[in-house]
C-alpha cells in the first residue's frame, strides 16, 4: 500500500510496528479537461487531496500524528478543530485504538461534526471559537497548560503546535514533484496557513523553485494582504466572517512564516470574496467533475485573481490544491446554490421528458 511513508527519511522517525494507515496521500494529480481552457491555463491542474480516507489533506497530519502517540504508548488525544482535522484524527485514533476528545469551532458544518461522531470522537463546541481571536486564544491556552499537564500533544494542524506531524502534509509537494517536475506555481487556500507553510517547506527541502501564493476568503484575511503589501506580520481580524468552513481563523498562528515562505518563493497574496469561491466550487464540480467543499475551490479563485491582475504567465504550468470533499460541506449546497427540487414522474410518461433532450 503507497501511503505517505513512501517519505519516511523526510518524517519523523516512527517505527513500521507503529505507524497508523489508512491509505492516505497518493492522490491523484489531474490535468484540467475545461477549466484550463475557460482561463487560458493549457497546463492547470488539480491536487485532488479531496480523496484521502476521510475526505481532506488533513489525514496526511493526522497519520504522523496518531503515529507518532502511538509510539508513546499515548492514549487520549485532546484537540481542536474547524471540521477536517477533527474528522482525521477521529478516524486514525479510532483505528489505533486512542480515545479521541474534540474541541470543534463555533458553527463547524454538521456533517463534519457527525463524521467525527461516527469514528466515536467526543465532541465539544465553543460558543465564538474560530470567530472571535480573543475567545480563539483563550481556548488554545487553555487545552496547552491541559495537554502540558498530561504531557500529551495538543494537536493542531499547524506549526506553531505540532511541527513534527505537519512533515506528513508536506508530502503533499513531493507527490506534486514526482509528476510535474518544474511545476511553474501553486496556489494553496489558508485559514491559519499551516498548509501553506507546508508547501513552502517541502518545496525548499527537495530544492524547488516553484512559485507558492497564498489565497485567503475576503472575511479572513488575515496573511494574504499582508504579504501582497510588503509587511512581514499576519494580522489577527476581529472576527471571521466568510462563509466557507475551514477557513475561518481570525487568529494569526502560522501567518508570518507563511508571509516570509511565499514571499522567498517568488509567490504572492490573494484574497477572494466568497461569491467567487462559491462559483467556482460549483464550476469544478459542472465542468471538471471535482466535487469539493468550498475551501477546495479557493486555490483556484485565486488562480483567476491572479490572472486578472496579469500576475502569472498562462504559460507556465499551475498547480491548485483541492483540499477537501463536498460532502464535508452539504450545509454550503443547500444554501448558495438552489439546486432544483427532484419531482417524481410516473412510470409512463417519464421518458417522455427525457426525449426532449434529443
């Protein structure tokens, strides 16, 4: 089975006896069949990170993670999450046979909250956590001093608190180089910028000069503008306020070595208003067959910003991260895209209506 441990002289060190598999990285890396051609982009295409075990990139972080308990002879892990993460670390410390406590932010979307259920995950919800930064801070500072207390990890999908486990989302870009060789740019969304991050990391340990731009929604900018602008400092927003799950962490965490990566790249800040990101969710989902959630669809929103502004060259090959599934999100369906109801016809007289296609 190809797993992410294919990478294991570039992961940490965990013995085989050890290491927690579910089959995830290895995704498929899938040239655009129309979207390319709508923008004129011959050589786009789609990381489809949508395909890992559990629906996100975020199994890549949660396999080193629960790995790396496991080697410890840990057995509960306590941590926060917006939905994707949690939904991981559920699944793998199910299957390792760690108990899994989740505190999840302030409206995370109910299927991620009954997935994480499902793999057994106790879940907890916090009025205004990941909308407010100073509710935001105190709940991280609280589960650090427990977790610090438990001499357990706090797990959270970001290098300001687990440097160690986000190697495994780094495997994302060896994946991307073993197929496209000299890939010309990557855009990659960012709530916290922990993915991103990852991006610029693994890039400049297998020595590649690819271009990494950091896309944010407009209601939680809290890196892009900041690196487009020429400031070395994320800046924490009093609240977040975009509608797509995932991305809405009004705290800086990760943001200014995510400003300092991009920027050393040659890659560049952009920020999407949500309209756009909803437009192109369902766009991937029509034209390409992608169903993702609308976080998915942010890397290529910010694709077309950059197109617009004359910032990339059409020519060069582009990569755009697609992080997680649709079906993490069916709430965002329902509300931004009024999909016709299914009426029922009879027997006799469906065909009928299916011959005026012709």
């Amino acid at each position: 089975m190809k797993t992410i441990w294919k990478y294991g002289s570039r992961l940490p060190e965990v013995g085989e006896a050890h290491r927690v598999q579910l089959g995830e990285g290895n995704t498929p890396l899938v040239k655009s069949r129309s979207v390319g051609k709508m923008l004129g982009v011959p050589e786009l295409y789609f990381k489809l990170e949508n395909l890992n075990p559990t629906g996100s990139y975020k199994d890549r972080f949660a396999a080193v993670l629960t790995s790396e308990m496991a080697s410890q002879g840990q057995k509960i892990c306590i941590a926060t999450s917006s939905g994707n993460t949690g939904a991981a670390l559920s699944a793998y410390c199910a299957a390792s046979g760690i108990r899994c406590i989740l505190v999840v932010v302030d409206g995370a979307p109910l299927p991620k909250v009954k997935q994480m259920q499902l793999y057994g995950a106790d879940i907890y919800m916090v009025k205004d956590f990941g909308k407010n930064p100073r509710v935001t801070a105190d709940v991280f500072d609280q589960l650090e001093k427990l977790c610090a207390q438990q001499h357990i990890p706090l797990p959270i999908s970001a290098y300001r608190y687990c440097p160690s486990a986000m190697q495994g989302v780094q495997t994302i870009i060896y994946e991307i180089l073993e197929e496209l060789e000299n890939p010309g740019h990557i855009f990659v969304p960012a709530g916290g910028g922990g993915l991103t991050l990852a991006i610029c990391r693994g890039a400049e340990i297998a020595g590649s000069q690819v271009k990494i731009s950091c896309v944010q929604p407009e209601g939680n900018d809290t890196i892009a503008s900041a690196l487009r602008h020429n400031k070395t400092e994320a800046n924490a927003v009093n609240a977040s306020t975009t509608k797509v799950s995932g991305l809405q962490v009004a705290s800086v965490i990760d943001g200014d070595h995510v400003i300092e990566g991009c920027r050393k790249s040659g890659g560049n800040g952009y920020t999407i208003g949500d309209a756009d990101i909803f437009k192109w969710q369902k766009t991937l989902a029509q034209t390409e067959g992608i169903f993702c959630e609308p976080a998915g669809a942010v890397a290529l929103a910010g694709l077309e910003n950059a197109l617009i502004r004359k910032e990339i060259d059409p020519g060069e090959s582009v990569v755009c991260l697609v992080t997680g599934s649709g079906f993490k999100d069916m709430g965002s369906v329902d509300t931004f895209f009024n999909l016709p109801e299914v009426g029922i016809a009879g027997h006799q007289n469906f065909i009928q209506t299916i011959q005026t296609f012709f």
